[in-house]
C-alpha cells in the first residue's frame, strides 16, 4: 500500500485520537493536522527520482528518551509530499499496528518541518540563512 492508499483509507477523526496519543505535544496542533491531512489527500502523488528512496519503512524505533518503542517512518521528514505519496509502505514484521496508528506515524514525519508548504519554505530558508551568516557550508554544518 502507498501512503496515499493509506490516507484514502482512513478518517481523520480516527486518526486525531492517535496522534495525541502518540505524540502528546501535539495535542495543541491536531487544527494543523487536520489542514495536512486533506491537503496531501487533495494532492496528486508524483514520483521524483532524485527524492529519498520508492519505500517507506515503517519499523520500531527506540527514541532513547527513556519511553520505549516507537513507530517509525523513515525516509518520510523532508522528502517532497507529492512523492512520499507514492512511497509504498514496508511494514516490518514486528509493527503490529491499525492503518490510523500507521497514518498517524506517517502523518507526524511528513509534518516535521511544517504541515504546509509556506512553513517548510521558511523554516530551511531560515536555514539557510543560518549557513549563510555563520560562514559555513551545508557540508561544514553536516560534519
């Protein structure tokens, strides 16, 4: 299933529950969720081969903040929404969660850097902007 199968497939108002639930700081953004969600529901998927990998792995993840196992999406943060669309889900077989917990999952990591595009514009150009005063390349800041 790819991630645009997977947010056909699914309500919202199920989703929201679990994103409080697994990620309780957002309890106060489930408004800019909801924008999200229909925004990439309205979007076309487009493959772009210079984007992070065709797949998405959703695996267990220890964040080591002492709370134990979580669900994973990876490579979502950062990729162009209308290909993480297409990406197809890999599920591994330790995952044993509902279609909502895995949109839920999936909708906090595409959200990462902003839930539309005017706020992931701003947060690399502030970025950027960051590199640029600081003297440093994108490499230098890497390392």
């Amino acid at each position: 299933m790819t991630f645009k199968e997977l947010l056909d497939c699914v309500r919202f108002e199920d989703v929201a529950p679990l994103i409080v639930k697994m990620y309780p700081d957002m309890g106060q953004s489930l408004g800019w969720y909801k924008i999200h969600f229909d925004m990439l529901r309205l979007m076309q998927p487009v493959l772009h081969e210079d984007a992070n990998d065709k797949v998405c792995h959703i695996t267990m993840k220890d964040w080591e903040d002492g709370s134990g196992l979580h669900l994973n999406a990876y490579p979502m943060e950062g990729d162009l929404w209308e290909h993480s669309l297409t990406k197809e889900l890999v599920i591994a077989p330790e995952v044993a969660a509902s279609n909502e917990e895995l949109a839920a999952c999936c909708l906090w990591h595409t959200s990462f850097y902003g839930f539309v595009e005017k706020q992931v514009d701003e947060h690399f150009r502030i970025y950027d902007l960051d590199l640029l005063l600081s003297g440093k390349t994108f490499s230098n800041k890497i390392n």
